[in-house]
C-alpha cells in the first residue's frame, strides 16, 4: 500500500471501530429503555433448549434403531448373514 492512500484507509478504520462502539451503546439504550434484556436473554435460551430437544429426539430415534438391529441379530444367531456363502477350508 502506498504512503498517499495510508492515511485515508487508517482513518476510515478507526471510524469503523467508533461507529460499532457508537451502534452498542444505542442498541444497550434501547434494551435498557425498554426493559427487554431479560426477554432477549430468554428467547435465546428457549431457541437453544428447542434445539438440544431435537437432538435429544434424534439421539432417541438411533438408539431404537441400533436396539432394534442388535435384537434382531441375536435372534438370527445361527446364521447373521444369510446373503453370504461360507466355505470351509477342511
């Protein structure tokens, strides 16, 4: 980067930083005039408690599945894979 343009994109950087810090302190204004903090904080909390809900659900779902599968082999004892030919070597 040349020295001309240096001084330009330096300032234009520093502006950025203070434009962000300016935006929080108007954003925690508003929170804080409305009161909404604890109703922001607990729609986050219920989104990830949706969330973990699934996964639990889904977790549920695969353990079925795997019980299901291992009940079925261990009723198939004689022979759990009855597609394959075996051969001995005798």
């Amino acid at each position: 980067m040349s020295d001309d343009i240096f001084g330009p994109v330096f300032i234009g950087g520093i502006c950025l930083i203070f434009a962000g810090v300016v935006s929080a302190f108007i954003v925690a204004q508003m929170v804080e005039a409305t009161d909404s903090y604890d109703e922001l904080a607990d729609a986050a909390f219920k989104e990830m408690r949706g969330d973990f809900a699934a996964d639990e659900k889904r977790r549920q779902k695969q353990a079925e599945k795997e019980k299901a599968f291992s009940d079925a082999a261990s009723a198939n004892k004689q022979d759990p894979s009855p597609g394959i030919v075996r051969f001995d070597d005798d």
